[in-house]
C-alpha cells in the first residue's frame, strides 16, 4: 500500500488526477499540498461524461479527495 503523502511528494509538479467525493474527476498539474492533504493545482480540467471544463488554478480540499493517481 502507498500511503496518500508519499504519493504527492513523488508527483509533485507532475500531471495527476483526483477523483472527488461527488465523483468529479480532476486533472492538473500538482504545484503544492499540506499536511491535510490540502491541494493546490494548475492548468485544472475537470473531466466529465460529455464535456471537458478548463479550470486553471484550483485548490482542493484534502478531505473531498477519494483517490489520487498519476496520469
């Protein structure tokens, strides 16, 4: 198992994505995080069944996040 920390420290400044709480899934460059998992993202789609929305720079409460992958 990879604990969620060690998973941000390796892909920061990497393109990753997240899948939310309310199943929306984000896609973005990963430019900061804190100790509560707290996220800060730039060039952010969130990408969905029909229609890609560009975000820019977001940042993601830890607790909303279900998964977190490279991609």
């Amino acid at each position: 198992m990879i604990l969620p920390m060690k998973i941000l420290e390796e892909n920061l400044n990497k393109k990753v994505s997240l899948l939310l709480k309310d199943n929306r899934v984000l896609e973005g460059v990963l430019t900061g995080y804190d100790e509560y998992m707290n996220m800060v993202m730039d060039s952010v789609e969130e990408i969905g069944n029909e229609v890609n929305r560009k975000l820019g720079t977001v940042i993601i409460r830890g607790s909303n996040v279900v998964r977190i992958s490279p991609s």
